[in-house]
C-alpha cells in the first residue's frame, strides 16, 4: 500500500473544514437572520421556560419607533391585563434588571401598540428603516369618515392599521384620530383585494375588527421585562372601555337619499329648534356622565341620528334611555342643579319610571327608564288625567357608540331593529302628527295605576 502524505491529509481536512464553516455561515444568513423569519436565542426568558422571541422583536420595535420619535403606547389587552394585577409592584419597582420575563416572553402572534395620528407624519422613513432591521411590514388604509357629511362623501384615504412582521411575531400598530366629540376613534381592518390575507392570522387581532371609540388617556411610562413602554395610567379602565368601545357611524349616504325626498326644513324655527336640542343634549351628557350613567338616544332622538343624521325639527323634545339598573337618585337634583327643572315624573323606580325636564323655551328633556325581561327590554308610559298605564316592546339590543352633532354618545348596536320595534316598518317616512298612546309601533295597554298610588306615580310640576 502506497503511504498516504501527510501533507495532502492536512490539506483535506483544511478544506473539508473551511467547506463546512461556510455551510454554518450560509445557514445562519438565509434560515436562522431576523431578517428571514428567524426565532431568536431563547435565552431571554429563559428562568420561565418561555419563548423569548416575542420580547426581542417587541425590543426591536421600541427601538426603531423611538430613533423615528415617534410616541407610541402599549394597548395588548392580555398584557395590559396582566400589568393591572401587578400595577402597584410596576410603579414603584426601580429600572434595574428583572429576575425573569414575564409579560412579553409569552409566546402569542400579536402585541399591539397604539399611536396617536396627530403625533406623526407618516414619514416613510419609518419603513426604510424597519426593512434594515428584518421587519415587513403591512398599510391598512380606508376612507376618513369625519370629512363625510350631508354635501359631501369624502373619497380620502387614511392609514387605520400598521402590521409589522418580524420572526414569527407580528406588532399590529392601531393608529387613533381625534374626532369632533373630542374622543379617540379608530378604523375597522379591511384588507383589500390586492392584500396578502396569510401575511399574518388577521382574525386573532384584538382591534379592528370594528371601528371603536375612546377617552383620550393618560399614560404613564413604566418599565416592563426591561423594557420601557407607555401603559393607560389606568389600565383596567382602558380593558373596560374596549369591552364596550363598538362605534357606529352615522349613515350620511342614507340620509341624502332620505332628504332627496323628503327636503329638509331649513326655516328659521327648525334652524333654531335643532340649535336649542343640541345644547340640550350636551347639558343632558354632561350632566348624566358626572354621575357616572350610561344613557343613549331613543325614540325621535334615536330616530333622527338613524334616518338623517340629525335632529329631527319637528320632534320638539330629546328622547334618552337609562336601563332601570343604571337609575340614581341623583338623578333629578342633578339636573335641577344644571338648569332644567322636573316637568313631570311619572311611574316609580319599580314600573315605569319616566321623568321629563323643560328645557330652553319650549324644547324638553325625556329620560325613558328601561326594564329588562327574558326575551324583551320594554319602557313604560303613563298617562296623567286616567292612570292609563302603556307598555313599550324592543327586542334585547347592545349599546354602541356615536357621534351626533359633536357628542360622543350610545345608540344601540341593533339600532334598525330598535327602530323598527318603535316605528314599525314605515319608519322611512316622516310622520308630524304624532300619538305616543298610539301611535308607536310596540305600544300596549299595561293596566291602570291604582287610585291610592296617584299622588305618586302621577307628578306634575
């Protein structure tokens, strides 16, 4: 046998060496770089067993924001959630390292982030750079409904939602504008034809799925697995607000076809009317919300903001519910205490409570009182000079916010069955004349009060 040189083995496994270190390189580049979708090092969150990727691209994105100055807030309802249980710890723990990872090591698709429109420019400097660091990244745009309005259907386009992509964790970035009410709204996500629908498991999103509506918070910078990030100050009462922060908007294209035929009174006592109703309605607001009382419009009030997108001119009154479970006894010095004196109340907290206040000149304030039954919701009637007591019928509904001449206000989510139920199916068409012991759609008899429960439930001031 020929004896092997030494030299040429050497030279071998040199090669057979170099050959696989350039493998090892290859592989790290195109499977293992952020860039490709990568997970990261696991060592993060390490002490708990969890997965650290989510905490490095949530890491990665707190960065690249705040190179762009770009004042974003942490909105993740199951983050959020967790931080309310540990809220106090959170504020007063010092800025030093902590012992695991705990809120973002969690190995969820989403984290969601908040922005404030007016905080930005939408520089596109922003993606440049997000594309350096290994993000892709996603632009849901749709039309701005506060450029909409009875003369014109705005065809602008607004961004709503941002999706950055990074490994397998995604930032969804929900951006909010100021409306007129002076609230917080966000957009609905609706992906477009063109989009990549599998660019991220869009159903698993916490927001957008409809618009929704907000009270501007206040934030408070804190330190969360090291990493420092803007929170609600309260965030319990943000995760409450999302519970029920569902907004609706009103249907101006409807209501230019309403108008189309039906002209609009334009004279000076329905210019005048609506001016007073809608001073009234923010006094009413105001004055319901320092007591902490959900309310939302109903019957004419509810109508108008349905049919036309304004106060009906003929209605000479403002119509609001209160479910009989939200009732105070503040309620009536409260709004004696604003101006508006008790006209009338009629019913008693058990059945039928209504309560009426009289308002600028002859423009009056009907609070209607709610009673929830097995399959139906129902307000009572009552009427003075015979006792006659009346029923009203609504099929169960959700509350849902508005926004009704520059008031952020409920309305129910259902609100076309909620109509129908009152006006029956010819609630299109306007009707002056008006009959409230016959003429509503869900009107029935509901007995009569008792002679010795007059000076009671029958109260005229």
């Amino acid at each position: 046998m020929q004896k092997i040189n030494r030299n040429v083995v050497l030279a071998l496994l040199s090669l057979t060496s170099l050959v696989f270190l350039l493998f090892q390189l290859c592989y790290y580049k195109f499977y293992l770089s952020p860039k490709n979708g990568a997970a990261f090092s696991k060592a993060r969150g390490s002490q708990s067993g969890q997965d650290s990727t989510r905490w490095h691209v949530v890491r990665k994105f707190l960065g690249l924001i705040s190179s762009h100055n770009i004042p974003v807030y942490l909105i993740d309802p199951l983050i959020l959630g967790l931080v309310d249980k540990d809220i106090e710890q959170i504020r007063s723990s010092p800025d030093g390292p902590s012992p695991e990872c705990k809120y973002f090591c969690a190995p969820r698709d989403f984290t969601t982030f908040a922005l404030l429109d007016k905080t930005w420019k939408h520089d596109v400097g922003l993606f440049r750079s997000a594309e350096k660091m290994g993000f892709q990244w996603l632009k849901i745009i749709n039309k701005d409904p506060r450029l909409d309005g009875m003369d014109d259907l705005s065809g602008m386009e607004i961004p709503l939602h941002y999706i950055f992509k990074l490994a397998s964790h995604a930032i969804h970035l929900v951006v909010f504008y100021e409306r007129s009410g002076n609230f917080l709204w966000h957009g609905p996500l609706r992906l477009k034809q063109h989009m990549d629908r599998k660019f991220v498991p869009f159903r698993k999103l916490h927001f957008g799925r409809h618009p929704g509506a907000y009270e501007k918070p206040e934030l408070l910078l804190v330190s969360i697995d090291d990493l420092k990030v803007q929170i609600p100050k309260n965030p319990s009462s943000f995760l409450e607000e999302m519970s029920h922060s569902r907004f609706l908007e009103c249907r101006y294209r409807e209501a230019r076809a309403f108008f189309q035929l039906y002209p609009d009174d334009a004279s000076l006592d329905a210019v005048e009317f609506r001016k007073k109703a809608k001073s009234l309605l923010h006094l009413a607001a105001l004055t319901l919300n320092n007591l902490g009382v959900k309310f939302w419009l109903s019957s004419g009030t509810c109508l108008g903001w349905f049919r036309q997108c304004n106060v009906i001119p003929h209605s000479k009154d403002v119509d609001l519910g209160i479910f009989i479970r939200d009732y105070k006894a503040d309620i009536i010095p409260a709004f004696q205490k604003a101006g508006l004196p008790l006209k009338h109340k009629f019913g008693k907290v058990e059945d039928s409570l209504e309560l009426s206040f009289q308002g600028e000149d002859d423009v009056k304030l009907d609070i209607f009182f709610f009673y929830e039954e097995d399959d139906h919701i129902w307000n009572g009637g009552t009427q003075a000079k015979s006792g006659k007591k009346f029923k009203y019928l609504f099929p169960k509904f959700t509350l849902c916010w508005t926004e009704f001449v520059e008031l952020k206000v409920h309305v129910p989510c259902e609100t076309l069955q909620y109509v129908e139920a009152n006006y029956g199916p010819e609630w299109k068409v306007p009707v002056k004349t008006w009959d409230w012991k016959s003429s509503p759609f869900n009107v029935q008899d509901n007995g009569i009060w008792p002679i010795d429960e007059w000076d009671n439930v029958i109260q005229i001031f």
